[in-house]
C-alpha cells in the first residue's frame, strides 16, 4: 500500500490499531439495541441509551496504544508518542488522531442507529445527535492527552462531560426524539474548538519536552494507581511460594482495589449528605450510587491473570512465567484474592449506599425543573427491606453465596477472555463475531415472527433447537476442558473435584433462589429446564476450568 | 557418565509460516558453560523459551533435568534460574522486595550470597525497579536468577546493558563460579569474544538450524584461517575443498576453512596455489563464514 500523505499514513495506523474493536463496536450496539427495542414502550429510548453509551464512551483503543488501557497500567498523556520524531507539525497529527477518533464513532453510531432503525421500524435519533457525540470526544480526548495530571483529568471529567450527558438528557423527548437549540449547537462547537485547541497546546508541551511525556511501556497486571500501589507497604512473607503470591496480589492490585473501594464508600456518603444542603449536588450523588457497583467491577474486575499489554503485544510476563509455580495454582489464587477484595470493596460501597439512602428523607422536597423528584435510591431500599423481612434465612444465605460466586465469575469471564484473547485473537474475535451475528439472527426472527414473516412453530423450533444447543456445547466444551486440563496435568482429580463442588454449591444456590416450581411450571420443554437446572453450576465449572487453561496456554505458547 | 541436564531432540517450531527452529537437537551436561550464538533470528531466544516451557514443543521433544517443562513447570523452573532479555521485572517491586519474593520460591536461596551481589553491583535496595537503570535491572535481574544457586542457569543475552567492567568481571564470575560447581550455565550473546572467554561448549545457530556445536577447542581447531597466494589472478573466488568463506583478491585470498590443513592444501596446489600463512579461526571467523556474507559468498561461489 503507497502512502500518498502523512495525514494517509497516521489514518491508516489507526485504522489498523482500531479496526476489530470498530467492528466489535458495531456488532455489540446492533445486538443489544435490537434486544432492546423488544421491550415494548421504553425499547427505543433503552436502545438509544445503549447506542450512546457504546459510541460515545470507552473508546479507547487509542490510548491503548501507551501499552495500558484504562487504569491498567494507562498512562495519561498523548499516546502516540512515537508520532513526536516524525516530520509532522502536531496540530495535524493531534487533529488527525482526534477527527478520527470523533469521526468513527459518529459513522458507527449512524450505521448501528440506522441499521437498527431500518430493522425495527422505530427511527432512532441520528444526525441530531452526531455533533453531540463529536463535542464529546473532543473534550474526552483533550482531557486524556492535554494533561498528564491525574487529578486534571478526572476534576476535568466531571466538570465537562457531567453537564455535557445532562444536556442531551433534556433533550431527549419523548416519544423518541432529540433536538439542540442554535445556542446549544453553537456551544457544542465552541467547546469543540476549545477542546482541540487545548489539546494541541498539551500535546506540543509534551513533545517538546515542556511537560513529561507519556512513554511507551509495558502494562502490567497493576490495575491500579502506583501511588496507592506504593501505599500499602508490607513486607513480603519468604516461608512459602503461595504467601508471596498472596502478598504480589494483595500490594499490586488486591489492597488498592480495597482502597478505592472504600474511598469510593465514603464519597458516596458524603456527597448524599452535603446533598442535603446542596441540591445541586443531588444527582451526581444518586448516579454515583447506581454507577459505583458496575464501574467498580468494569474498571477493577479486569485482567486478573496479569496478562501484558505492550504496544499492540499481549503476552504474559516471562518473570511470572519462569516461577516454579503451578498454573492452576496461580490462577486460582489470583482470582480468589481478586474476588476476595473485590467483594469487600463492593460491600464496603453497598453500605454506604444503603446508609446514604437513609439520609435522602432529608432531601425532599426535591425539585428539579420545578417538577418533585422521587429518588429511586429510596424506592430500592423500601423494597430490599421488604425483601429481607419476607424471605427465610436460607434464602438469604444462598444468595450470599450467589454474590461472592458471580463476582468471582465475572473477574474469571474477564480474566480468561482477556488470556484467550492475548493467545488467540483471530479465533476469539471469529467466535465472538459469531455469537453476536447469531444473536442479532435471533433477534431480526423474533421481529419477522412478531410481523407474521416467520410462522410461530418454525421460531419456535429455533428457539427450542437453540436451547439444546447451548445445553450441548456448555457439557461438551466443559467434558473437553476437563478431559484436557487432567491429561496436560494442568489440574489434579483433587483440584477438579475442589472445582466441581464449588460450582455445584452455586448451582444449587441459584435454584434455590430461583424456586424449583419456577424454573419448571408445568409444561414447560425439557431442553429448557434441564439448561436452567444445569447451566448456572456447568457455566461455573466451564469457567473455573477455562480460566486455568487459557492461563496455561499463554504460559506455554 | 555425564549427566544429561538439557536435551532437545529434532525440536522444530513455526510462527505464523516462519520457521524459527528446524530440527534442532541440542544437548547439555552437567557442568557445562554453553554459549549459542548465531544473527538476529537465528532461533536462540526461541530455543531458550522451549527450555523453560515458556513454548510448547509443536514437533520434537524437550527436555529438562528429564522433565517436560510444560507439563511439569514447577519441577523444572525451581532448579532454574533465568535472566531474559527483556529484563522484565515487576516495576512497583523495590529491589529487596523483588529478592524476598523470589526467595519465596526457592528454598535453596542463598542469602549471604544475595547480599554479596548486590554489594559487588552496589545496588541500592530500597530503590524501586522502575527507577533502575537497563543495566541496574539486569543486575538486579542477574542476582534473583542466581542466589537461589540454581542446577541450571540460562541467560538471554545477559551483557546486554551491562558495561564492560560488570561484563567481564562480574559476570564472568558469576558464571564460572556456577560452573566450578558442577552446575551448568546456557546462555546466548551476540558477543563472539563473550563466548569465547566464558564458555566452554559452543552452539552456532542459523536461519532456525543448528550450524555447529560442541567443544569450544574442538570448534576452534575444525577451522581455520589460511593466507593463499596463487600464480594467476582470480577475479571471483575460485573453488577451493573445505573452503567456507574467502576474502581478497587476484593473486592473494584469505580463507577460512573447515577440515584438515593438508586435504586444503591440496587443493590450493591443484589450483596453482600455495599457502603462504595459517591458524586457527577465531570463533567470529568461523561464525562469519557459516552464518554471514561471507559464507553466502562461499556457497555461491
């Protein structure tokens, strides 16, 4: 390929840098919107939201490129930093990196947005909100790369991009439909125009050496600042190979997640009282209470296996790699201790929200646009009380048991994908690509079903031959990975059994909360219910055993 | 008997279509100072990541004190010590830290002998390692490798960031030192005179293959550098027995060959020649002449 300018060139590199994750994008947004525009009333403005929420944050494939993702070892500053030796000026290889980043995600959007649109025959917003979408790259990329400021980002964050979500909520009509003022699409660009401007004077003062420059290295398995990683200081144990693991995880990741689990506890609370006197500052502290549970194990819960990323290499560390250390073992104890102070952070965020939801009585009346708001925050908590009150201990009990489980669950999914994904790329975007493209069927059949395009017994049947199938795939890739990992000598019988109780003990729990009468009412098929009655205990085993295997494979390439 | 502590056999492994090692058979004893030498891609690095299972032999076998290395990692790598390449260290870690964890997972951990290295190193222990130096961290990396005082000790390019007074001092000592115990060390450098000083067996890779192995004295002899004068001028290399690389021109070459000096000589008689000067190669000679220009001018000719 003949590279014509160098404005192609810098397109082209970060074409090649973004280009699955653009088509993972797309796939994901038309899957999850077209579940959602099944719901019936509130379907499109869901959908919308979904389609918003994918394309207009986390995207960050270009701040992969330092070697880190997002507080995985991310370094903040201008990424591209390779770019500071060519013969390039930096307002055009900053403005290129930035259009680009801004563009492609307006064009995904429309596609998805349109796409979708078109299948469901609900409109979604589109041109309406594109210069929305750019505005918000612009200051979203500014704050990441103009600053090497921690502090500066995220203070920049909330006061920008906080009041940038709130503008296009009230914008949003219903039914669906958005529209800007003038004044407001003259600010957007105002802010658009601010935004580059300050970038690039950022960007220069990195380049030329007027302000530290974000280097290129390798991300560990820090999924955390090296300050809070530096501030738990305790000395690491010789008497035993385990108790120094346990003492690696706790210091790089396990006692800064507490930390920040537990400062995060205390924000929340503290934000709901001063709420009490400051009404402004009552939405930001209702949304950080709904945000902090999900950010908390989307930002934290990753990479678990310390897999390394290092300017587009993923690979495991080959310090770690040469310990004489079983892989099995070392997978295993880093997700326990993962999980284990996860969970405790999590808790630590769940009280403060149940303790800060007692102090919303305080608030009312609550006005906002003149109407009275009623906190949401209060209605969850009236209806857990009544839950705890109405349900027997042993309920209780399973779903704790249920909890600590799926957050070890979702820790291992992500751990293991991220393993599997370092290993084998092609394979892993192949299988995703077809699981989204298979679901996007099933949903594109639902619709023609629910027009009378498909006959009910034909949807039907897929739906039924869908069930088994899963069934069929979750026992044979499960016997596989069992059968494999006992021949490699990757587990031990013992270490397998240890496994299959825990999975059987959480898909017990998960019947019990569920109720036997209803996972199977009278009637109901056979593949279906022995899939509910299975999957959540074969799910964990699978997962359990593909965790230590993908560990395995990416050890022993 | 020797003691077979390394052998590879018929070990050949691809990367996306490139071959990186192609039928490599490779063996080493108890006591031995192996250096593996060859160009960038020779397949050295490859071989060493086979050792410590790092890669998964796809065709061939590997093994380590009789073990597979993949399928019993924990019985190999407690008795290795390993400096990679990368020199990649856990950057948050301060020096004594990184020495206590490793520690962790040899119960052979010499102490004294920690506390011996990094005083020869002066390596200050409260220092972090993201705050070292390419060469502090090689140091530092040198030491976790060996204070455990490991049956096999592999180094990937270990000079590399080191300077010189370290290099042939200190680690030569180290590795002599390891050697004298009967313990045995494989390493790879590009430094031809580093081999030479430090080992006492040789491996020559190229393009994935092993080119030459075996004692170093006995390499050294099998070549040699011979100054040819001929009666007529030659305007291409002419074709000389054993030879594997020439330089010069018309009437005088200079020639590094293999095999015996008398069947070379010969062969510089049947062509109206005589040799004027010989010796035995040094090893970056004979590396030139296997695996550089040289030796493709050779092969051509």
């Amino acid at each position: 390929m003949t590279m014509r300018s160098p404005v192609v060139a810098l397109l082209w590199e970060q074409w090649q840098l973004t280009r699955v994750e653009a088509a993972q994008r797309v796939g994901v947004s038309i899957v999850a919107a077209s579940v959602a525009l099944r719901l019936g009333e509130v379907g499109p403005t869901v959908a919308f939201g979904i389609l918003m929420v994918l394309h207009s944050m986390f995207w960050l494939s270009i701040s992969k490129l330092t070697g880190g993702r997002f507080l995985d070892g991310y370094k903040p500053g201008f990424p591209l930093q390779l770019l500071y030796t060519r013969p390039v000026p930096t307002v055009v290889f900053v403005g290129v990196a930035m259009a680009y980043d801004a563009i492609s995600c307006v064009v995904l959007y429309l596609v998805s947005a349109a796409l979708v649109g078109f299948a469901f025959d609900q409109p979604l917003p589109l041109f309406s909100v594109a210069g929305w979408i750019v505005t918000f790259h612009l200051v979203c990329t500014c704050l990441q790369w103009a600053s090497r400021n921690r502090v500066v980002q995220w203070a920049g964050m909330i006061v920008t991009c906080l009041p940038l979500y709130l503008t296009l909520r009230n914008r949003v009509a219903s039914p669906l439909h958005v529209e800007f003022s003038l004044a407001e699409n003259v600010m957007l660009i105002l802010i658009g125009v601010v935004s580059f401007a300050v970038a690039v004077a950022g960007v220069a003062r990195q380049r030329h050496g007027g302000a530290s420059v974000a280097t290129p290295r390798t991300a560990g398995p820090v999924a955390s600042p090296e300050w809070l990683v530096s501030l738990f200081s305790f000395s690491c144990p010789t008497s035993s190979a385990t108790r120094a693991l346990v003492w690696l995880e706790l210091r790089s990741s396990g006692m800064p997640v507490l930390a920040i689990g537990l400062g995060l506890a205390m924000l929340i609370f503290m934000l709901f009282a001063i709420g009490i006197a400051i009404a402004p500052l009552r939405p930001y502290a209702v949304l950080s209470a709904v945000i902090s549970v999900p950010a908390m194990l989307w930002l934290f819960g990753g990479n678990a296996l310390g897999i390394r990323h290092k300017q587009g290499r993923s690979y495991f560390s080959s310090f770690e790699a040469t310990q004489p250390y079983g892989t099995a073992q070392l997978t295993g104890l880093r997700i326990l201790v993962r999980s284990a102070c996860m969970l405790v952070a999590l808790i630590a965020v769940g009280v403060s929200v149940w303790a800060s939801s007692s102090l919303v009585n305080e608030w009312v009346p609550w006005l906002m646009n003149g109407k009275e708001v009623s906190p949401g925050v209060l209605r969850a908590r009236n209806a857990l009380v009544a839950e705890i009150l109405e349900k027997p201990g042993y309920q209780h009990f399973a779903r704790m048991v249920v909890v600590a489980i799926v957050v070890a669950l979702i820790i291992a999914s992500r751990a293991t994908f991220t393993a599997l994904r370092a290993r084998h790329p092609r394979r892993v975007n192949i299988g995703v690509g077809s699981l989204l493209f298979y679901g996007l069927a099933l949903v594109l059949l639902a619709q023609a079903e629910q027009h009378g395009i498909v006959s009910t017994l034909l949807f039907n049947q897929i739906q039924s031959a869908t069930n088994w199938i899963v069934a069929a795939v979750l026992i044979l890739a499960t016997t596989y990975l069992v059968w494999r990992s006992l021949a490699e000598r990757l587990l031990t019988p013992r270490q397998v059994l240890s496994v299959v109780v825990m999975s059987a003990a959480f898909g017990a729990a998960c019947l019990t909360l569920m109720g036997l009468p209803s996972v199977r009412p009278e009637g109901f098929p056979t593949a279906i219910f022995l899939e509910r009655l299975l999957a959540p205990a074969l799910l964990a085993l699978m997962l359990f055993v593909l965790a230590s295997w993908s560990l395995n494979r990416i050890r022993h390439m | 008997m020797e003691k077979t502590v390394v052998d590879v056999n018929t070990l050949s492994r691809s990367f996306d279509g490139m071959t990186a090692l192609d039928t490599v058979s490779f063996r080493a004893t108890a006591g031995q100072v192996h250096g593996l030498v060859g160009s960038n891609g020779a397949g050295k690095t490859t071989l060493l990541k086979h050792l410590l299972g790092l890669l998964r032999a796809t065709t061939g076998s590997v093994r380590v004190f009789g073990l597979d290395p993949v399928r019993d990692p924990v019985g190999v790598l407690s008795r290795v010590g390993y400096l990679s390449e990368e020199r990649e260290l856990p950057e948050w870690m301060r020096v004594d830290e990184l020495m206590r964890y490793t520690q962790a997972f040899h119960p052979t951990w010499d102490v004294s002998y920690e506390r011996e290295l990094l005083k020869t190193f002066a390596l200050d222990p409260t220092k972090k390692v993201k705050e070292l130096s390419k060469g502090m961290r090689a140091q530092a990396g040198l030491i976790a490798a060996v204070a455990h005082r490991p049956e096999l000790l592999i180094l990937d390019e270990p000079s590399s960031g080191l300077d010189a007074v370290v290099r042939r001092d200190i680690l030569d000592a180290i590795v002599r030192a390891v050697a004298d115990d009967g313990r045995t060390v494989i390493f790879s450098s590009h430094l031809l005179d580093e081999v030479e000083r430090m080992s006492d067996h040789v491996t020559l890779m190229h393009q994935g293959r092993v080119a030459l192995s075996g004692v170093l004295d006995d390499v050294r002899s099998g070549y040699q550098r011979s100054r040819v004068h001929f009666a007529q001028n030659f305007d291409q290399p002419p074709v000389l027995d054993t030879a594997l690389a020439m330089e010069g021109g018309g009437r005088t070459w200079s020639v590094v060959h293999s095999g015996s000096l008398e069947q070379f000589r010969h062969s510089v008689v049947a062509r109206g020649g005589e040799v004027v000067e010989s010796r035995d190669a040094t090893l970056e000679e004979i590396f030139l002449a296997r695996a550089g220009r040289s030796g493709q001018q050779a092969e051509a000719a």
